[in-house]
C-alpha cells in the first residue's frame, strides 16, 4: 500500500496542500477496500499527513474534500473515544469531520453550519453538533446549537433504523442542559415500539437529572402526561433526588404526596430510593458523575433518616407500606457501614 503522506512531497512538487490533495485518491481507495484492517491504516496515514500540515491548509485540504459531497465507507463503526474524539467512524467524511474538530476547533464550528443546514446524514450531524459546541461558545453558537439539536432529536426519518451516531448525539441534549428539550426527550422516552431511540432517550433525562436534579425533577413534576406510560421510568429519576439537598428534599416530598402518583410507581421509587445506579460511558460532550463511597454512604444514612421521619409523619400514612421496605433496606446498609468501620 502506498503511505499518503509521502506520496505529497511540497518539497518536490511546490505545490499547495490543496492542489496534492490525496483524499479524492483515498475515497476512491476506500471504495475498493474490503480488508477492514487496510481501511484502518489508509486513515492513519491519511490523519498522519494532516497532521503534518499547519492548521490552516489541513482545514483548507478537508474543507475542499467535503464540499466535494464525495465520501467511502471505511468498514468500522461509530465509536467514541477519549475526550469526545472518535476512535473510529463510519465513513471517510465522519472522519474527517473529526479530524476538523480536532485539528481547528473554530474552523470545524464554522463548517458545522454547513452540515447542519440540510439533513443528510445523522452521523455527520452528531459530529458537527459536537464540533459546533467544541469551536462556539458564543451565545450565537449556543442558541443553533439547541435549535439544530431539537431539529435532529425530532427529524422522524432518523428514528427508523437509528444509527449509532443519531443516539449518541442525544448527549448534546445532556451537554446543553436546562429543561427546554425536556418535552421532547420525554416524547422520544414513550416510543416503545422503537426500544433504541427510547433507551437513548432515558439516558439523556436521566443524566439531565444527575447534573441538574432541581431544575430537571420540577419540570417533570410540573407536567406529569410529560412521562405517560412511563411512570416507572419517573419513579427512578426521582430517587435520585438527594434529601440533605433542602430544594431536592421538597420536589421529592411534593412527589410523594401527589394523589395522581399510583401505587405501582411509589412501589417502583420505595425499591430503588436513594437510586445511585450509573451508566459509564464515554459521551461526544459530557463525563458521566458518579458518586464515590463515602458520598453513597452519607447519602443512604441522610436517606434513612428522612425515611423515618415520613413515617412518623401522618401525611405520608398511605404510603407507610412502601416506606417500610425502604427503611428496611436502608437500615441494612446503615448497619452494614458501622460494622464495617
């Protein structure tokens, strides 16, 4: 296989960049390739030669690739790596519109806008969403970056069959935080006949209320059809709430004391409360939060104590037999701890 790096020699040909482009000649390449491994190494070259160019004249080389509409498969899938960064990506222009993010951030956000201004395809849209919120922190670049999040989480052609990239990209979602694309996730959430797209949607709420718990589990209070025919999906976001938290603390208890909260839900949150189960991932945007040990340990005793307080309290009397189990439980890891210590 002929390296591309050399095969584009300035010093003997004193041609621009642009002008020795090999990507035409490594998409054309990419189309005949079957072995997977080949396809791997022509793209390590083809990163290795960008990397040898400054900045400006790499973005000008991808730039001019790109807006040629070409494009190959590369034979790998969609995967994130560290920091955002894809380890490897469907076809040559995903990977080259990873390399832009990375090579020129400000330069990729620009491009982003000629992405997302027509709706081709979800990967590419993932990445340019990434690319936008990496290289525009303007409040300009924020507002289309929510404005073409929405667009794509609500674009009905990429719901069928969802591509790894589409339901990555709802960590975006997770990125931007706030409460407006809650209605939208919550809708996504109930689409029980596509299990690929509602899970992805779960993930965002729930990392929505990991980061943001007060904002997030009062806008779910508020509207309660937001999470029709989810109800169990609720009972475990708002588990999560942490009770030494004095705002967290009235959101859960309001919740609680809600007449149109069934049964089966309160039985749902009574089982999981305080809910410390973490989906660890690496995500185009945002790093998972976890708690350590002793935070887990200070919040199941926190917990236990407030547990105890409802039932000593008469407005919690229906739900005494669900709260009974939960102090059980809690008394067990509560117990567990001091003799362990």
């Amino acid at each position: 296989m002929t390296n591309v790096a050399p095969a584009v020699s300035r010093a003997t040909t004193n041609q621009s960049p642009v002008a020795t482009n090999p990507l035409p000649v490594t998409s054309k390449t990419l189309l005949i390739t079957k072995d997977a491994a080949a396809s791997r190494q022509r793209l390590a070259e083809l990163s290795q030669w960008l990397a040898t160019l400054p900045p400006k004249e790499a973005v000008a080389a991808i730039r001019q690739f790109l807006d040629s509409k070409a494009d190959a498969p590369t034979g790998q899938g969609f995967k994130i790596g560290a920091n955002g960064a894809l380890s490897s990506a469907p076809t040559l222009r995903v990977f080259l519109l990873d390399q832009l993010g990375r090579l020129d951030p400000a330069a990729a956000a620009d491009y982003s806008k000629v992405i997302l201004s027509s709706m081709d395809s979800p990967d590419e849209w993932a990445v340019a969403l990434r690319n936008l919120a990496w290289g525009d922190p303007s409040d300009e670049g924020r507002t289309l970056l929510e404005l073409k999040t929405s667009e794509m989480l609500q674009y009905g052609p990429w719901h069928q069959n969802p591509s790894v990239g589409f339901l990555e990209a709802f960590d975006v979602a997770v990125y931007l935080g706030g409460t407006s694309l809650i209605p939208t996730l919550t809708n996504l959430v109930q689409q029980q006949d596509n299990p690929a797209v509602a899970h992805a949607s779960y993930l965002a709420l729930d990392r929505l209320v990991i980061n943001n718990p007060t904002a997030t589990l009062t806008a779910l209070l508020a509207d309660l059809d937001l999470m029709q025919g989810r109800e169990t999906t609720r009972a475990n976001y708002f588990a999560r709430a942490d009770v030494s938290n004095p705002q967290q603390l009235q959101i859960l208890e309001n919740y609680l004391l809600n007449p149109q909260i069934s049964p089966a839900e309160i039985n749902t949150f009574a089982g999981i409360f305080p809910n410390a189960n973490y989906m660890i991932s690496p995500n185009l945007l945002t790093q998972t939060q976890t708690s350590n040990h002793d935070a887990l340990v200070s919040r199941d005793a926190a917990s236990f104590i407030v547990v105890q307080q409802w039932l000593a309290d008469p407005r919690f009397a229906s739900l005494y037999p669900s709260l009974e189990k939960t102090e059980a439980r809690l008394a067990g890891y509560v117990q567990q701890e001091n003799r362990r210590q």
